[in-house]
C-alpha cells in the first residue's frame, strides 16, 4: 500500500515560462543518425544571387544568403552577406547575424539580445521588460504565438489578468495545436 493518498480533486498545472527558458527537447533536434533528405536544387541558389543581382533589393540578398546557410554553400553568398552588413541600420538585427554567420563572424556584443541580462532583473522588471520584448516581436511579426505566450505570461506576472487571457486566446486563434500553447 502506498503512503500516498491519491487526491481526486487535484490538479496540476505545468510550469508556466518565458518561452526562452524552455529546455531545449529531444523531438525538436531530430535524429542524429538519420541522414538528411534534403536534396536542394543548385539553381535555386543561383537564381537568388541572380536575382539580387538584378534589383539590388535587401530583400533579395537576404534571402541569397539564407539560401546560401541552408544549402551549406554560404561560401557561394559572400557578396550578398556583405552587401547585408553594409546596411546594418536598414535590416533586421536576425538578417544581420545571419549575414555574419555566412561570412564565418561571431557576433558582437552589442549585437546580442538583451534577454540574456534579463534573469538578473526583479521579477516585476523581468515581466515589464517581457512586455516591451514581446510587443517588439510582435510588431515585427504579428502571427508570433511564442511572442503572445511571452505577453500573456507577463501580463499574469504583473496581475493583469484580462490582458493575460487576451494574449493567451491570440496564441490559441493563430496555433491550436502548438505544444507550447496547448
């Protein structure tokens, strides 16, 4: 007999997080012995130089060079990346470090994101600051699920609770199923 007397009216609820402190999980990495089946067309690569070639576009450079990572030619993208770090104030800080890891750069360190300070602030601090990430995210990405789990769990951290429940039903609207919503 176990010294455990089981509680029916129990319930459990998971550890609530940012979604930056989620451990990382097995299902997401894949498997290591599994070969990759991704065979990408060569001329897809070449089209996007050629087409940022043509335009000039910031747009189309970044989407060479994210081409270039993918297919593990980034040596083939070493113009376009450059012409990416040459415009840093015009493009967003993730096309920047991408450009950067194309050319084999470490990032700098005012270039990292302010997240890895923010488990040094007090927990209202952390949730204010949580707020203004999470309104960053979703202004440059307004389908972010991840971003709205991140508000609402703030908004509850600070007692919002109406703003929390906004924030959360946003997330269940755009995805779900999403494990991390669900």
């Amino acid at each position: 007999m176990s010294a455990f007397a089981e509680d029916s009216e129990r319930r459990l609820v998971p550890r609530w997080r940012f979604t930056r402190d989620v451990p990382s999980s097995a299902e997401f990495a894949g498997d290591p012995n599994q070969t990759s089946c991704f065979d990408p067309d060569p001329r897809f690569l070449e089209e996007r130089v050629a087409e940022w070639r043509e335009t000039g576009a910031i747009s189309a450079a970044a989407d060479a060079v994210a081409c270039g990572v993918t297919t593990g030619k980034a040596s083939l993208v070493a113009e376009p990346a450059l012409f990416i770090l040459d415009r840093q104030d015009s493009v967003m800080p993730h096309v920047y470090q991408l450009a950067q890891y194309a050319l084999g750069y470490r990032a700098d360190e005012c270039c990292q994101d302010i997240e890895r300070r923010l488990p040094f602030l007090p927990t209202t601090n952390l949730a204010r600051a949580g707020v203004r990430i999470a309104r960053a995210r979703l202004r440059r990405d307004p389908r972010n699920v991840l971003a709205y789990l991140d508000l609402s769990r703030a908004y509850a951290v600070l007692g919002k609770s109406s703003q929390s429940l906004h924030a959360m039903q946003k997330a269940l609207q755009l995805a779900p199923c999403h494990r991390h919503v669900l």
